[in-house]
C-alpha cells in the first residue's frame, strides 16, 4: 500500500510541474484545476486534489472567487465521477472522499500515510515562499521514495505469490509451475497454487512431490489472513463455487467491489446456471478498458453455454461441483476446509478422486487413501496409478504389515515394479540409519529421494496445515 501511495505523491508532484512549466503564467487555472481533477481523481484519488490546493495558494492575488471555485471542483468532481461508472468503479459513493487513502485495517501503524503528510505540507508552506515550496516539494518526493524502498517487502517468496496470481489471472498454469520450482522454501500460499496449476495440467498427484514443499512465512509487515490472500482462487479452482462466491461477496462488502471480485462472481454464476446474474457482473468487467479479451471469451460461453461443458477451465469445475461440502469460514485455516471438502471416501470421478487423494496424502492420512485406492482398483481394474499415489500406497500398505494388502498393491503395480524396488531400497535404508530424523540424515535422504512421497511422509513439518 505504500507503493500505492507514493505513485499517489508523484503524480500530484508531476501534474505541479506541469502547471508550473506550461499554465502558471496563463489566464487558465480554474480550466487547469477543473480538468487536472477531473482526469487524475479517478486514478489516483485524493491526490488529485492537492495540485488544486497549490495552484490556489500559489496565485498572488489569492482572490476569492479562485479559492472558492477549487473548493467547488474539489467538492463536485468527485461526486460528479461516483455517478459516471464507466469511469469510476472501485469506491463506493459514501467513501469517495476517501479514495486514493490506504486501508488501515492491515497496518499497525501509520507509515503508508507519510507521502499524503508530505504532498499536504508541501502545499502548506506556499504562502512563504516559492522557491523553499518547489524544493520541499522536490525533497517530499526524494523521502517517499526512500521510504518505498525502506518498507518495501523484497522477499522473494512474497514476490513469487504476486507473480503466480498474476499468472493464475491469464490462465499460465506453466508459468506458475516454473515459480514454484524456484524456490526451496515456499510459503503454503505457493504451494496451494502450485497444486491448482499441477491440477489444471492434469499432474496433480504424479508430480506433488516433486516440487518443494514448505511453510515459510510471507513476512508481511501485517498479520494478514490467508484467507484475504488465495482464499478466493483456491476455493474457485477447487470447484467450491458457492464457498468462492460467499467469500468474496463479504470481502467486498468490507472493503471495495473491483474488477477482481467481479469476475469471479460472474464465473460463478455461471458454472450454478445463473446466466442472466454472470452476464451482469461480465457487463460490469466490460467496463474496464483492460478487460476486453475476458470479456469476449465469457459472452461466448453464455452465449452457448453447452460450450462450458469442453472448455478446459470450465469442464474441470463442473466435474469439482459435485463434491462441495460446505461454506468455508473465513476463521478457518484453509487447507483444513480442503480436507474436510474431500474427505467423502466414495469414487464420484477422477477430478475429485485426484483432490481427494493429494488432500489426504498432505495431510499423511495413512488409512484413508488406502481405501481410496483399492475402491477405485476394483471400479476400474488396469487404470493407470499416479505416481505420487503408488509411492503413498506402497508405504502405508508396508505400515500394516498385511501380506495380502501388498501382494493386491504387487498385482496393481505390475507395470510400475520400479517404483516398489524404490521403496524396498528407501525401506532398508530407513532400517540401516541410526537416527533417521537427525538433520544429517535429512540431508542424505533429500538427495536420493527428495522427490518422493516417502521423503514428504518422514520429513516435511505438516503444524502449518492445521
């Protein structure tokens, strides 16, 4: 949000120096303050406002009918573009005054207020002199900046989360997935989009495993929820639509309504058949210059919504919605709702089956997926096993000690011997370390099998699910 800001002060710094260069020694101020206002203050909201305020306290002969005309358009613009959708579309009227303006509810101080503190004394001190103003103007710019990179969040991970949420906007599911190879520490919001974009591909449970896994913070400045940063696309992607739509519906209601949350409301509806309400919401996002191509593939697919039945984002979703255990609560932890959303043992289809299993397994649920399995086994005899679920079965059949659960998993896996030869080789190495758990061993284990279920199973912490 301070970089929110200090784009705020630059451009009220900027739309100044225009005034100074070109329209300071003109007979059009007022037309200056009139458009200057009119243009920036949907961008850049209250920061509009402040060239206004120096062009008046700049005029020598600080007339009265100047000041009051700044006081009209400063007054008037902003209710005139509250009233003018197709311009102005994040606040809701009865903020407008307070457009442009952090939110605090994240912060636990006022730092992201410093650069309107510093474009408001710049204005301040004009009545002095004009020459101590440009400079301190200059030098109120130089401190925001500085502060940027001071308070700046520069973790990589935090990076990687805006980078795959950009990524997740345009559908690059391979992006997403180069991200996460990157980094050896991810945050659980990264793991949770690497595991939609495995989904989307179609890898799921085959190549889980193979990525890093982890639970590093995302050293925030503020302890912001989880749920206020992937909520909405983890439970959209997961096929949770009535979840997805209750959770951003109260998230705008308690901030802004923007072009975020309107599309997925829109998609929403239309995966329940609500055509009528998704193309109102599309009509909304068509609003935006930016949003065009979106808006065209959407209209199509309501257009014929059959369609929806092969598109490769829709189908997915559609297969998920048969399986929705219920309305998430923002209090609670999220991947916890994903087990409790997957936890219905019974075979609906494979799309859920692969949820359902990559869900246990994270949480190294030893009994369930066995059943999972052998169920989906005997539905479909010869179907082609994961390779991230043959390795999970293989260990906890070896768990019970049932000689007949293994020789059933032996038959299932005839194609697939290699991977039972692995964990014949990991088991006996298991056997044959001292202390399997020292960090030492850790780090053997790591170079050999770090790539397998059974390494996730051993050595990775699962307190930061809960």
């Amino acid at each position: 949000m301070l970089f929110s800001q200090t784009l705020g002060l630059i451009a009220a710094v900027a739309i100044i120096l225009i005034y100074r260069k070109w329209f300071e020694s003109g007979k059009h101020q007022i037309l200056f303050i009139l458009s200057s206002v009119f243009v920036f203050f949907p961008i850049i909201g209250i920061y509009a406002m402040i060239p206004a305020v120096f062009i008046v306290l700049d005029k020598r002969d600080k007339r009265v009918a100047a000041c009051l005309a700044a006081v009209i358009i400063c007054i008037c613009v902003p209710l005139l573009c509250s009233f003018l959708p197709d311009i102005y579309l994040r606040i809701n009227r009865k903020y407008v005054f307070m457009a442009g303006l952090p939110y605090m509810e994240f912060q636990d101080n006022i730092i992201c207020m410093i650069p309107l503190f510093l474009a408001i004394l710049s204005t301040l001190i004009i009545p002095f002199t004009k020459k101590v103003s440009l400079r301190f103007s200059v030098l109120s710019l130089t401190v925001a900046v500085v502060l940027l990179a001071a308070f700046t969040n520069w973790d990589s991970n935090f990076k990687a989360v805006l980078s795959m949420e950009r990524a997740i906007s345009y559908n690059d599911w391979n992006a997403i997935l180069r991200l996460a190879k990157r980094h050896q520490e991810p945050t659980r919001v990264q793991v949770l989009y690497r595991n939609i974009a495995l989904f989307q591909k179609g890898r799921l449970t085959e190549d889980m495993f193979k990525y890093p896994d982890g639970s590093a913070s995302l050293r925030t400045r503020a302890n912001i929820p989880v749920s206020y940063i992937c909520a909405a696309p983890v439970l959209y992607y997961c096929g949770m639509v009535n979840s997805c739509d209750r959770l951003v519906m109260e998230t705008s209601a308690s901030f802004s309504k923007n072009i975020y949350f309107y599309k997925y409301q829109a998609r929403n509806a239309m995966l329940r058949g609500e055509y009528e309400l998704a193309r109102k919401y599309i009509t909304i996002v068509s609003r935006n210059w930016f949003q065009g191509k979106w808006v065209r593939r959407h209209l199509s697919l309501l257009d014929n919504p059959d369609a929806m039945k092969t598109d490769c984002e829709f189908s997915l979703l559609l297969a998920l919605m048969r399986q929705d255990a219920g309305e998430y609560e923002a209090v609670e932890p999220l991947e916890s709702m994903l087990l409790r959303n997957f936890s219905n043992l019974e075979y609906v289809n494979e799309q859920i089956y692969e949820w359902q299993m990559a869900t246990l397994l994270s949480w190294k649920d030893s009994q369930k997926p066995v059943f999972c399995f052998f169920n989906r086994a005997s539905l479909f005899p010869g179907s082609h096993v994961t390779t991230g679920i043959a390795e999970a079965i293989a260990l906890f059949a070896s768990m019970t000690g049932d000689t007949g659960l293994m020789g059933n998993l032996v038959d299932i896996l005839s194609s697939q011997k290699t991977i039972l030869r692995q964990f014949g080789n990991f088991s006996n190495s298991m056997n044959m370390t001292r202390d399997p758990q020292s960090e030492k061993a850790r780090e053997q284990f790591k170079k050999q099998y770090g790539n397998t279920y059974w390494f996730y199973y051993y050595y990775n912490d699962i307190s930061a699910l809960l």
